[in-house]
C-alpha cells in the first residue's frame, strides 16, 4: 500500500535495470509512487502494482540507471553566464571578438562585457587574449573575459583602468598581474586572486531576474545529460536565494547540495546552521575555499615544476596557516570542509589541516573534502584513507584537455585524477566536471575515466583506468555520499527518491571509446519526467 492507494504512479518495464545496490544489482522492473522506488525486481514484480492510472513504460530492453550526480559543478553561475556572457568556446580569437561585440548592443552604459570558456588551447591561434585583443572591441566598456577553467582573466584597458591597475602595481597577494615580457608593462592578463576586487566589486550583480533565468537554463541544460543531483561548487547569497525561489516556483529541477562560499561561513554559524540543513531539493553543503590554482590554467600548485620550466610550480592561493585556521574553525562549526586543490603540495598541506582539526576535536563522520584533488601519491592517498577524506576528482579532462597534458606529462598523469588508486586504498572518489571547466555530460566522464583516452586518440595514465561498473558507482552511489545522502538517493533501492535516467543502451556492453555518444531518452526526478528527448 502506498500514500496514494494501492497502485503505483509509474511501472517500468523490459528494462535493463542497473541499480547499484549490491544486493539486488540487476533488475527488469520498478514501480515509483509519491516520488520513491516502491518495488524493485523480475519483469512481472510490479505487475499487481499497475491500476488504471498508471504510466506503463515498457522499455524493450533499454538500460535504466540511477539518475547521475555530479559532485563539484558550477551550477548556477554556469547558467547565469550563459544568459550574460559571451561564450567564448570558439576556434579563433577574430570569432571571439565578434561574440564579445555582439553583447555590446545588450550592454547598459557603464555595464561590463563578460565573456567565459576562453582556452587558449583550443584557438587556432594557441595564445592569451591580450588588452590588445579585448581594446579592439570596445574600450567604451570594460571587458572581462575568463578563461574556460577559471583562475586567468584578460581586461581590457578599460577594465585595468577600473580596477586601478597600472604598471607599476605590484602583485596582490595570492595572484599576479601578467606582464609584458619586453616592456614590463600590464598585458592584460589577471592571475588567481588578483581579479577579486574586480569580480566582486567592480561588477555589478546580475539581476534576479537573470538568475532566474539562468536557473531554468542550467537546469534544463543538466537534466538532457542525465544529471538530477548536484553539488554547486560555489554558492553565494544571491545564488541561494534564487535556488530557493526556484524551488518554490517548481523551475529547479536538480537537487542542489550547496558548497557555500567562504565568506558565508560565519554569517551560517552565527545562525546556528552547519552541512546538511535543508530538504531533499535545496540544503546546505560544506564550505568551499580555494587553496590553489587549476589544471586547465596550469596553475596548480606542484612539487615538480611544469614541463618546459625549471621553476614554474603554479601558484598557492593560502598559506598554510590560512589554510588550518580556517579548517579548525569550520570543522569545530560542524561542517564538511571542501577545499579546492589541485596539486601534490597544496593536498598535502590540506590533509594535515584536516588531520590536525580531527585530533584538536575528535567528530564522527565529518567527511571533508578534496576539491579536485588531482595529483596524488602514495603518501597523500595514505593520509586519505586514513581521514576519510573524499576526492572530487576531474572526469572529463583526459578526453577534453588531452592538449594540456603535455605540460603535467606522461610521468605525472600516471597519478592524476587518480580514480584507480582512489578505489584501491578504499578511498571515496565522486564524479565530477567543475563545468565550466571541464563539460558536464556524465557519460563522456564514464567513458574518460573507463579509456583514459582524449579525443585525438591519445591515452594518458593507463595505470588509473577504472571499469564501467566502477565509473557508474563514483557518478551516483558516492556522489550521493559525499553529500550524506547514500541513504536517500544513489541507488535504484525501494524507500529511495525515484531520480533515474534511461538510456537507449548499455554503457557496460557498447565499446566503451562510444560511451559518450548513447542518447539519454528520459531524466526522472522524484517520480516527474524532467527531460524526455
Ligand atoms: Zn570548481
């Protein structure tokens, strides 16, 4: 018997279900009634469930797996960019300035163009843009463009002007003004934390109803790919609110486990609130801080300098003090840490904080996190397994950025986005995009971490290959986890939130170099279809 009478609001049938609970792993059938798995089993389990109401959904075999989580994605700053910002994921720098011009004519007087997804590595040109590059579209407005992977900026001389920036300005604290190497002169380039006073100052805040609108525009764009969960790596005060409004307006149709953004972190203690408040849509994550650079940017904090440099080993965002401090205090609030790093050094500075905060004041399960947590090494995973501490590591990279491998090299890459080690020192490990940085669909990030292989060909870490079985599990049951929600959603298990994705076939028997390429038929959400191609 369910809340609504005795049968259900939907049968699946002919299905090859994947449930990823142990217990049962393999099913045909399922039946869904007030937003729950009620029944799970053979292809005529749920028949006595079927009343005149019910939506029958006979699949003929198609696959049907949990719905897909991804555990550090830029949610709603994504979709507010793509609403006001030029998406600059374009082949050459002459189309990039046509895209920025074009949002001249959507711009007010004093307003900023904003462009997002450059990469330098995949123009024709292979360079930066420079304050040449952006002067040539407009100097009436300040430009700001940001690279695909966040952390580099290029200005305008109008935006350099705005934020005084002049060439005899030294390098803030934890970033960099880029320089020209003749002239010493500002080239326009802005490293890391350099480009704060102008991110969250000088530009003003999208409008509500822009978020709004960049709500149901990343909503719909994640819910195509499968995705009905994900933890938004980044969430600030009006980011919040307009999760929330969406949630009472019924347009957010994802469920949200919000890493707040540091500066948030007193405000919520203050009001007695730690990770984990809220409901099965919307609720607070862990706090988010940034203690190096990226991958994508080649600016992660390594013990071995990049290829091609002797001293070049990126840039360390905290000091190490910074770092402990501020894990104390958030760890002895009650919260999940979640901090970003990337490279071998910063991880281990990390790991110490959180070791040091666990012994300063013992707590169960706190589950803190390594954002990215690309570069590992024995010691490091050691360190991990012994403080419970998850990896959100980059699933779509080795086939998206195969270019930028080269840099980090074949040596290192044997330890980087390390999903094999992960799994064999017992550590959990999510799947993960940072979208924009990496893209979001969740089977080109199965296929990356099954092949390990980019997208001319070229393998990269053969050593940290994992299985499809295995890659399905870190992109739903641990996501689910590394929000503490292994008990509410992750699995096809009855008493479970009825979130799936049906998919036209089965990633564990295509050739795995085509996971990317199976359609997505159907998202459900709570029982609702959310997408349906
Ligand atoms: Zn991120």
């Amino acid at each position: 018997m369910t809340q609504s009478g005795r049968h259900a609001q939907t049968v699946i049938k002919n299905a090859n279900i994947i449930t990823i609970d142990p217990r049962t792993p393999k099913a045909s059938s399922l039946a869904i009634s007030d937003g729950k798995f009620i029944a799970i089993g053979d292809n005529t389990a749920c028949d006595s469930l079927i009343g005149p109401d019910t939506e029958v959904l006979n699949l003929s075999g198609k696959t049907v797996l949990p719905g897909f989580i991804d555990a550090h994605i830029h949610v709603l700053n994504s979709g507010i960019r793509h609403v006001m910002a030029a998406d600059c994921d374009l082949p050459n720098i002459p189309l990039i300035q046509q895209a920025l011009r074009d949002r001249i004519k959507e711009t007010l007087p004093g307003g900023w163009i904003q462009g997002f997804k450059f990469d330098d590595t995949k123009t024709q040109e292979k360079r930066f843009l420079f304050k040449s590059d952006l002067d040539a579209v407009t100097t009436e407005y300040p430009i700001m463009v940001a690279h695909r992977a966040g952390h580099i900026y290029y200005l305008n001389s109008t935006a350099l002007a705005a934020a005084n920036f002049d060439d005899n300005t030294p390098d803030p604290p934890g970033g960099r003004l880029g320089r020209d190497p003749d002239t010493g002169g500002l080239n326009g380039v802005v490293y890391e934390r350099a480009i704060e006073p102008i991110r969250f100052g000088l530009i003003p805040p999208e409008t509500p109803d822009i978020r709004q609108k960049g709500l149901i525009t990343i909503c719909k764009m994640l819910n195509q790919v499968g995705l009905t969960s994900v933890h938004d790596a980044r969430v600030i005060q009006t980011e919040f609110d307009a999760y929330q409004n969406g949630l009472d307006n019924a347009e957010l149709t994802l469920r949200v486990y919000a890493l707040m953004y540091h500066p948030h972190f007193e405000a919520l203690k203050n009001a007695g609130i730690k990770t984990g408040f809220g409901n099965e849509f919307l609720r607070i994550g862990g706090i988010k801080m940034i203690a190096d650079g990226a991958i994508a940017a080649r600016t992660a904090y390594i013990s071995e300098p990049y290829i091609g440099s002797d001293c070049d080993h990126g840039i360390l965002a905290m000091t190490q003090e910074e770092i402990e401090t501020n894990v104390i205090n958030m760890h002895n609030a009650g919260f999940q840490v979640c901090i970003h790093a990337n490279g071998d050094l910063t991880i281990d500075m990390v790991l110490d904080s959180y070791m040091k905060a666990q012994k300063l004041n013992p707590r169960t399960d706190t589950r803190h996190r390594i954002e990215h947590c690309s570069l590992v090494n024995p010691d490091i995973l050691r360190k991990m397994r012994e403080s419970n501490t998850i990896a959100t590591p980059f699933c779509t990279y080795v086939y998206h950025h195969g270019e930028k491998m080269p840099f980090f090299g074949e040596e290192r890459l044997k330890w980087m986005f390390a999903q094999k080690s992960f799994l064999d020192y017992g550590i959990t490990s999510t799947g993960a995009t940072d979208y924009p940085p990496g893209p979001f669909e969740p089977l080109l990030g199965i296929q990356s971490c099954v092949t390990r292989t980019d997208s001319n060909g070229k393998t990269w870490g053969v050593e940290q290959q994992i299985s499809v079985d295995e890659a399905l599990k870190i992109y739903t049951l641990n996501g689910a986890y590394a929000s503490f929600e292994e008990n509410i959603k992750g699995s096809i298990t009855e008493g479970k939130l009825a979130d799936l994705v049906i998919l036209s076939d089965d990633p564990r028997t295509v050739d795995p170099n085509t996971i990317k390429d199976i359609p997505v038929e159907r998202t459900i959400l709570g029982g609702n279809t959310v997408f349906e191609k």
